[in-house]
C-alpha cells in the first residue's frame, strides 16, 4: 500500500446537484434541478459548463490510510449565515461492524441490490456538518454517494430511498453502498464510478447562477489519497472536470 497521505485538489465557487435514486440498475448521475418527485428510476446527468475546476496541489499530509478522498465546502446561507460540509470516502471493506444494519437498510430502501451484487463489498462514507454560530439549520443542502445509498445519522429524506439524501446542520451521518468485491475502481458499479457530493435544492424554473437570498457552495476541496490516484483514472480526473453550476455543486461524476 501507498503512504497514507492526502493530495489536495482545491477549486473555487462550484455550483446545482445532479442527484439519482437508485434501485434497478446501474448507478447513473440524475437531474441537475431535483424536485419533489418520489420516482426511483434514474435520469440523464446534466451538460458541464465549460469552465474547469481552478486545481492547486498542496504539500500532502498525514492521514487515515483507508480514506480514499474527500470532498468540502463552505456552506453560506442568504441570510449570511455560514456553514462547513465534509464528506470523507472510505476503502471498500468485505465486512462492517454494523453489517446486520446496513443490510437490512439495503433490503428495505434498495430493491435489486443484492441480485447486482452477488459477491459484494462496502464503501462508507461519513459526512459532517458545521454552523459558524452554532446554530441548527435545515436548508436543502443534498448529500451524495450514488452507488445504491442508504445512510444513518443526521440526515433528511429528499427525493427516494436509496438515492441522495439532505444534510442536516449541524450533525453527522454516515453512509453506504455496495461495490463490487475485487473489481477495479473504474469497472462498473466500482467506487470511482459513483456520484458524490454536495448541491443545492432548486426549483427546476430557477436560474442555473446564484441570485440574491439563495445558499451558495464555495471553497470545494477535492482531496484524493495517493491509492486512489494510483489506482483509479477516473479519480485522477476529477481535479479538472467542470462543475456543471457554479456556486450550487461541489462533487465528481456527475
């Protein structure tokens, strides 16, 4: 295994979440304007802008070996109140501590999973949530890891089950999704294949650039583990793909 270091891949103001629900199928990013809709079946990933990412690399640091990346953003609402939004991205694992639990979630909110995935393993996310005062927001802030999701903690449900779901400020949940066991990343349905992320909850007649009174995503910090970079050339991508909306998306794969 590679030293357990970070390499950090920082951009600007990164803009509306494409989000997916998932349950019948392979994982594929959705609509770029979420609605209230309880439909799981998935939809098509929306154009990128042509503007990339604004990449630096920064000296690498000491972290968790089994982290595979990370991604951030500072959260800031129209009222001016400011937030912060990490979601870390573990190593595929053949067994949980909470096996018995995400399973029997997987049952419940993913219908066909274990049919897509006779021998499986488990990727986790965790996703942490902060107010710079203190205070308890519940703005619609979506969270993915899609994949087939199901997640436990601080959380709200936002358009299906076993799909993207809404963070909750300030807390901390944790999600997972089956992969394929000793697969590459880059195969189907393997880790680098999935969608992950932050964005904002638009109306889908709202405009694609922030207007006055709307919650903004800014200072997003992609932050890849030399394993990842080794082993994944979707991963090494993500440093210069374009965010579809500038100030409501902070994510990769979309």
């Amino acid at each position: 295994m590679t030293p357990p270091r970070l390499l950090i891949l920082t951009t600007a103001l990164l803009g509306t979440l494409a989000l997916a629900a998932c349950g019948g199928g392979a994982p594929i990013a959705g609509t770029a304007h979420p609605t209230s809709s309880s439909s799981s079946s998935h939809s098509s990933s929306p154009t990128a802008s042509s503007t990339p990412h604004a990449t630096t690399t920064a000296t690498a640091v000491p972290v968790d070996p089994t982290i595979l990346f990370t991604i951030s953003s500072t959260v800031t609402l129209g009222t001016g109140e400011v937030g912060h939004i990490v979601q870390t991205v573990y190593e595929p694992v053949a067994t949980l501590p909470n096996q018995s639990v995400v399973e029997s979630l997987l049952d419940e909110q993913c219908d066909g999973w274990r049919a897509n995935f006779p021998s499986a393993e488990y990727l986790r996310t965790t996703v942490v949530t902060t107010t710079d005062n203190g205070a308890h927001w519940q703005d619609w802030v979506g969270v993915s890891m899609n994949g087939w999701p199901v997640f436990t903690g601080d959380f709200g449900s936002f358009q299906a089950y076993c799909a993207t779901v809404r963070a909750l400020f300030p807390g901390t949940s944790e999600g997972y999704s089956p992969v394929p066991a000793g697969g590459s990343p880059d195969a189907a349905g393997g880790w680098a294949t999935l969608f992950y992320g932050f964005g904002i909850a638009n109306e889908p007649d709202h405009p694609d650039t922030p207007q006055p009174g709307d919650t903004v995503l800014s200072d997003c910090v992609i932050a890849l583990s030399a394993d990842a970079l080794a082993t994944s050339a979707i991963a090494q991508g993500w440093s210069s793909a374009p965010q579809a909306y500038p100030g409501f998306t902070c994510d990769v794969n979309r």
